[in-house]
C-alpha cells in the first residue's frame, strides 16, 4: 500500500510495515524486499525511515489475567531476545 497527502510536496518520512517470522523464508524474503526498496526511496528522498513491526507472545491475553505486568515485562524480555 502507498499512501502520500495530496498536500505532500516533498516526502520527510517514510513508514514501511513489515511482517517478519524466524519460520517463514518466502515471508522474510519479500519483507527484506519491502525494505530495501523504501531504503532506495528515503535515500533518494533524502527523509527518515522508519520500519515498523508488530509481535506478540503466544497466548498473551490468557497470560495477562494470570501473571503481573512484572512477570509480563520479563517474559516479553525472553521473547524479544528468541
């Protein structure tokens, strides 16, 4: 998706959402390609990029009602680091 304001005249950021997955080789393949190209364009752009990506730990919600957000916070920690 390309989403530019009809008011832009110049880009200063570009966000680029990406979906990445350590099991997942044709994902990571055309999420590196996603990336590289908003690389090409905010260089020729001269702007900010900005990669977003979202996760979360499986079975979050349960472990939300049975854990605290201390526990909550190192388990994300373990997480983050897999």
């Amino acid at each position: 998706m390309w989403l530019v304001s009809d008011r832009a005249t110049n880009l200063k950021k570009i966000a680029v959402a990406v979906d990445v997955d350590r099991h997942e080789e044709a994902k990571n393949a055309f999420s590196a390609k996603i990336v590289e190209r908003a690389r090409w364009l905010a260089a020729m752009e001269q702007c900010d990029l900005h990669v977003i990506h979202a996760w979360d730990i499986q079975g979050e919600s349960i472990i939300r009602k049975r854990v605290s957000r201390d526990r909550l916070r190192t388990l994300e920690a373990m997480y983050e680091r897999l």
